[in-house]
C-alpha cells in the first residue's frame, strides 16, 4: 500500500476483485521472468487526485489512508477485474478508404501483389488519404480512437505513412493533432513517410529516402508533429542501409527510433535496431536469434502485432517464447490498420497473444501495458497502477486474467477510467 497524505481524493474505485497493478519494474522494461510480474492485489482499491493516482493498495488500506471530496466519483467495482488501460503502441489509425472489398479476394486466394498491381494494397490507402483534407482525416482518427477507447485502450501510437509527400504526411500529423486533441485517450504521434515508396516516386526508393530525409522530416521536427520516426526495414521496400539514414536522420531532428523489421522475412531489421539503439523494433516474425540477442542487449523492446499475421492468415508468428526466454521484453500492439490488421481492441490482441504467440495471460498483459508504455517512451506517466502516474484503468466484466485473455471476440470492457476521471461506460439494455 503506497500513498501520501495530501488534497481529497477526487476518484476512488474499491472492490475490485484482483486489481492488477503492473507496479513494481523501477523504470524498466519488463523481460524474461518479470515479463509475467503483473502485481495482483486481491480487493484493490485506486485512489487519484485529479489526473494522477495517489493511493493503490487493498480497499481496506486505500479507505483509511485518504479523504474522499464531496464531489468525487465513487466507483465499487463489485469485485470485477481491474487493470491499468492498454498502451497501444503501434497503429496506422490515420487514414481515409476502408478494404474490406479487397478480403473476399484474398479469401479466394487473389495475392497481395496481384491486388496491389490491380491498384489495391496500401497504393489504395495513399489515394484515399491524399484525397481526404486535414478535417476529414480527423474526425475519422477520432471516431476509430472512441472504439478503441471503448475497449480499453488509454494510450495509442499513430504513424503517418499514407501520404509519401511531404504535403499529405503533415497534413496526415495535423489530422492526428487535432483527432487528439481533448480525446480521452492520449496520442503519441509518429512519423512514417518511410512507409512505402510511392508509385509517384517512380518506384526509386533511393531518391524517395532523400526527400524523407531532406525535407519531409525537417518539416516535422519545424512543427514538432512527432515524438518517433519509423521506416519500414524489409527486403524489397527500404533496405538496412536507406532505414539507416532514414533513422540517423530522424535522431539529428529530435526524433526517436523505431523500426518495422523482420516482418516478411529476415533482413537484418532487428540488428540494426539494436545497432541504432532503437526504442522499439516491430513485427519481427522471422527475426534471427543473433538479432534478438542483440536488441536484448541494447534494450530495444520488441513490439509484436500477432494480429497482422491472424488477418492476413499467416502461418509463422513472431517467437515470443524465445524473446521471453532471451530477456527481451515483448510488447504488444494492435498494428490498427486497414490492409493487414482492421481492429482497434487490443482484447483480441491480447487473446491472440496467447493462443498464437504462446504468452501467458499475466505475461500478455504485461507486454500490453507496462511494456507497451515503454516503447512509447511514456512509462513514467502510464503503464501501471503506481502512486504518481496518471489514472488509467479499465473496469472488466471478467473474474480475472485468465478469463480476459480467454473470452474472445466481444467486447468485456465495462468502464474505462482516463485521467482520473469515467470516460466511456457500457450502458446497459433497457
Ligand atoms: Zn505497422
């Protein structure tokens, strides 16, 4: 039981079954045998001050230890799971012109690339997002953060990556600004111009990577529209070398590291994030053994998106359990995109963590919080149930973890809690 003595607590959830804090990880992220440390605390209670918790402990000591203000907001969990709110920290949540109509064909057995030539594929996406103004692309972001805020999720990474010109990845940043602006969820932005080369580009990826580096990421960095620079590391799209530059350059901008590696196959993505002291590497379905001893070595967290391969019914997914067993610390992330991985819950993630990529439930949760909010560089503030950190939690109508990671494809989220404060809760029929 930790709490200091201070103002009225503004909001107090008590009786929650297990409460699952995620606490204890002194600031790093957590790998190996503390990847499953998830700290259950059996009838918890959370107290916060305004936005940041000052009291977390079992209900009876949270009861004793505060004043409670006339005004606060009283929540009885009536014994049901407590967690702090998901950290996604991976997501492609910025972008006009849904794919559905490109499913059945997959379904028949239609490849990307002959989807992508028929003008499909993230070429679609480009078109649609270019198309779309600042507004649009906004309150489109915003209406996709309210689901998945309604699922749990407190914390999202958004990339740009659908406009591959300059004018379409600020416009695409601005949008993610504005969707974030006052939205319960808080929204670390990412820029991504090195998603994809551009058909424009006339298929030169080395004169793409110029105009990322020249001028695109200075762009960014002059209106501070992003925190991280990501670039798509994989044979036939950015080579080791062009990502290189891509994330030299983004770092002399102010910009943080972060890859996505090892997605299609192994190409050496997972050593050269750990080469580059990368925040993050992501996907790393076919990362090699040398590189993921050396990202454990230079603590690169590895994001893992098990939904990307269920959706676009691979076969291989990333080798958690070997991460696990290296002392990498797995993180875990929906990929929120629509080509390769249409959902916003990170439930499913969560479920899929466990049935594909072998994680425990305690070690799924770990990686989807606390780990999560890692590799977003926001660990300090969220991730975890502390004294300190704001007051992120979610309310399920689950008895405990296993079950949360178990029950699939609906929606188990009662009440999520942002900022000290409700902000979405189920209404029940009538
Ligand atoms: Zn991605």
């Amino acid at each position: 039981m930790s709490s200091p003595a201070g103002a009225p607590v503004t909001l107090l959830v008590h009786n929650a079954g297990p409460l699952v804090t995620v606490a204890g990880s002194h600031g790093s992220p957590a790998g190996g045998a503390r990847q499953g440390a998830v700290g259950i605390v059996p009838d918890g209670a959370v107290a916060a001050a305004g936005e940041r918790i000052v009291a977390v402990g079992t209900s009876a000591e949270v009861l004793r230890s505060v004043e409670v203000a006339p005004d606060a907001e009283v929540i009885d969990a009536r014994g049901a799971l407590v967690l702090p709110g998901f950290v996604d920290p991976h997501t492609h949540l910025v972008y006009a012109g849904e794919r559905q109509h490109e499913f059945p064909r997959r379904l028949r057995g239609e490849s990307y690339l002959d989807i992508l030539a028929a003008g499909g594929g993230i070429l679609a996406t480009v078109e649609a997002t270019r198309r779309a103004d600042e507004a649009t692309l906004a309150e489109l972001t915003r209406s996709r953060l309210d689901v998945a805020l309604a699922h749990g999720t407190t914390t999202m990474e958004i990339k740009s990556g659908y406009g591959l010109d300059t004018t379409s990845e600020l416009k695409q940043l601005r949008a993610v600004r504005r969707a974030a602006s006052g939205h319960a969820i808080d929204v670390v932005p990412t820029f991504m111009g090195a998603h994809a080369v551009p058909a424009t580009a006339g298929r030169d990826a080395d004169a793409y990577v110029e105009l990322v580096i020249e001028e695109m990421i200075p762009a960014v960095a002059a209106e501070r529209l992003a925190r991280f620079c990501d670039v798509f590391c994989e044979h036939g799209v950015f080579s080791v070398e062009q990502s290189r530059r891509v994330l030299q350059a983004g770092v002399a901008a102010g910009l943080r590291p972060k890859l996505h590696a090892d997605e299609l196959a192994g190409g050496g993505g997972a050593e050269l994030a750990a080469e580059l002291r990368a925040v993050s590497a992501d996907h790393l379905v076919h990362a090699s053994e040398a590189g993921i001893a050396a990202m454990a070595a230079e603590g690169v967290l590895a994001v893992l998106l098990p939904g990307t391969t269920f959706a676009l019914m691979g076969r291989d997914y990333a080798p958690a359990r070997r991460m696990v067993e290296a002392g990498l610390p797995v993180a875990l992330a929906t990929d929120a995109n629509p080509g390769s991985s249409p959902t916003e819950s990170m439930q499913i993630i969560l479920n899929l963590a466990c049935l594909q990529l072998r994680l425990s439930p305690a070690e799924a949760v770990v990686a989807a919080t606390l780990n999560a909010a890692h590799a977003v560089g926001m660990a300090d503030t969220v991730g975890s149930l502390e004294v300190g950190k704001r007051a992120d939690l979610v309310i399920y109508d689950a008895p405990d973890l296993d079950y949360l990671a178990y029950h699939y494809g609906t929606n188990l989220a009662r009440r999520v809690v942002a900022g000290g404060r409700t902000a979405w809760t189920r209404t029940g029929a009538a």
